[in-house]
C-alpha cells in the first residue's frame, strides 16, 4: 500500500503513534508532502470515530468529522446524514461545519478538519472556502477524494490509515453498494 | 467588462437574449469556453432571482440557486441562509441540492445549476460531486469563484452578467461588508 500511495505521490502516517516519523523527513524528499501526524491528531481522530459509528448505529453512513481549534477544544462535530436527513450535502465535514455554527475566518484558519474518510470534491471545497489550513484523514483506501487539490492549493493533509476507519467502510460499502454510490455522485 | 474577462480567458454572454450568439463561434475561438445562452437559461436564471430576494427579504445575503432538469422541471431552489439559520453551509447552490434531496446520480447528471452568484469553493466542490454538467452564472462581477476550476472538470459555465443580480450583491456587500466576508471566509 505504502509504494501504491508514494507513486501517487502520497505519504501516509504509520499506524502506531509509537513509530511516529515526519515522513518528509525521513524519506529525505524536497516536494511538497508533509506529514506531521501527533498523538494529537490520533486523539481528534478519535472524536470523528465517535461520530461515524454514532452514524452507523444511526442506520447511516459510517463517516465522521471533527473541526478542531489549534488548542485541541472541538468546535464542532459530526457526521454523515444522507439516510437520517435524507441530506445531500450533510457529509461528516459539513456536518460538523454546520455544528461549529458561525465562524470568524481567523477561528477556521487555525483549526484542524478531521475526518475518518478522504473528503470529497464538496467537502474539499468548504475546506478550501473557509481557509482551513491542516486536515486529519483517517483513511483513504476506500475513496480517494480531494486531498491532491487540497495540497495545491496550499493545505496541509496528513493520513493516519486507521485500521478501524478502513474496515468501517470497508464494510458499509460491501453491504450497502448502492447507497454509498450515491453518496459519492456515482 | 468583457475586455478584462477576455484576458482572463473568460467569456460572457450578452444581458440581451435577442443578441444571443454562441461566444465560441462568435469568437472563432478554438479552446474549451462555450456559452450556449438561451432563453430557457435567463428563465432558471429567474427562478434563482425569486430565491436570491427571498433571502434578502428574511435579512439575508441575497444569492438564490435552482438544480434544474434537462426537461426544464425545477428539481430543487434555495437561498444563502447563514442569517436565517445560522449555518456556514447553506449557501444558495448547497440550499437548493438540500431543497433537491436525495437524487440517482442520472439525474444530477442531467441537470443544470442556475445560480445567481459566482460559486464558491465549497459550491463549486458539490457541482463536481454530483457531475452537473453544466452551471449557469447570474453574475460574476461582485465574486468570482470556481468557474476555471469547473472547466478544467469539464463543466460548462455560462455566465449572464445579470444587470438585478449585480445590484443586489453590490448593495448588500456595501451595507453589510463583515457579513459578505464571513460568508466567504475572508
């Protein structure tokens, strides 16, 4: 997986804190990819793994999400609610977007978006609107979504290949193909 | 006007519906900008207009979107409702998708989103999830968003240049500056 990831151009974080290296460091590259994940980063993770098996046990889709202000305190949280709202845009970041309420732009610009799942091209962008400057991926071996957009235009995107956040979807889509077909415009 | 989005790479249809041209063809122009106006786009555009003084009527930022079928059936319209409902995610594009619901990706497919405002990020980001198509612009003049990323996905942009729709942002931005730069993360 991780020589899939690099000749994509991507760097994932070890899955024990306990191995924790700056992967920008340690591969000795000069691009662009920089993986600072923390024991912090595990800990906010977890508070977006709350929120998407609340989902799960909600009959929805297992996707969670955390704003996360640079002092650790949780601005907002929440999850997917396609099938509990009958909601199209109401995807773990904006759900938690929405729970955070309004914001001044300096508050987003030093916060953290944490999300069990790689964000889509609609989630990507209220990352890119409100200036977010760091997200948290829990994974992204199930979807791929915006995380190259996201670098380029400047945003820090660290992945924490979770093995419970893999089989979680891993899972949900197995059993329900169609409903997370549509969740992603497919 | 059209001299700075012509060197911008952009291309606006005329306000006049009865000086309709194809701005490609007019143009000989050879890239990918194509603004095939029609009558049917300044009458969507007008349902996104009703949306657009809704809100402002509720004391809200005036942007109104509609998701429109090929058939012309209005699948769904909304407004920006950071006023109204507190929320950083409803904005007219997002609104009118909420209003939408849940939808096969076929029709999404098949549709249109008639926005009185440039889309933002975050808009911009949900019309390349559901792959609209196609984007119709009230105006771009007060807020340019994601029209040349949305090209480079292959959407279709057309933009009005939409004398009401102009007014109506100018006024609000004038008034009411912090709300406009919070909706925009500024």
């Amino acid at each position: 997986m991780t020589r899939v990831l690099q000749t994509l151009g991507l760097t994932t974080c070890p899955t024990d804190p306990s191995s924790l290296t700056r992967a920008s460091e340690a591969s000795g590259a000069s691009g662009g990819i920089v993986c600072q994940m923390s024991m912090d980063d595990r800990a906010t993770l977890e508070v977006a793994k709350v929120q998407a098996r609340l989902g799960l046990a909600e009959g929805g889709i297992p996707i969670g999400a955390a704003l996360v202000a640079d002092d650790g305190a949780v601005l907002g949280a929440g999850h997917n609610r396609r099938v509990q709202l009958g909601s199209p845009i109401r995807h773990g970041e904006t759900d938690a977007l929405e729970a955070a309420g309004r914001l001044p732009a300096r508050v987003y610009r030093a916060s953290t978006m944490v999300t069990t799942l790689s964000p889509c091209d609609m989630c990507t962008g209220a990352i890119l609107l409100y200036e977010i400057p760091r997200v948290v991926i829990g994974e992204h071996r199930t979807f791929l979504g915006g995380e190259a957009y996201l670098r380029s235009r400047g945003v820090e995107v660290v992945v924490l290949d979770d093995a419970e956040c893999i089989w979680l979807m891993r899972d949900f889509i197995a059993a329900n193909p169609a409903l997370w077909n549509e969740d992603i415009g497919e």
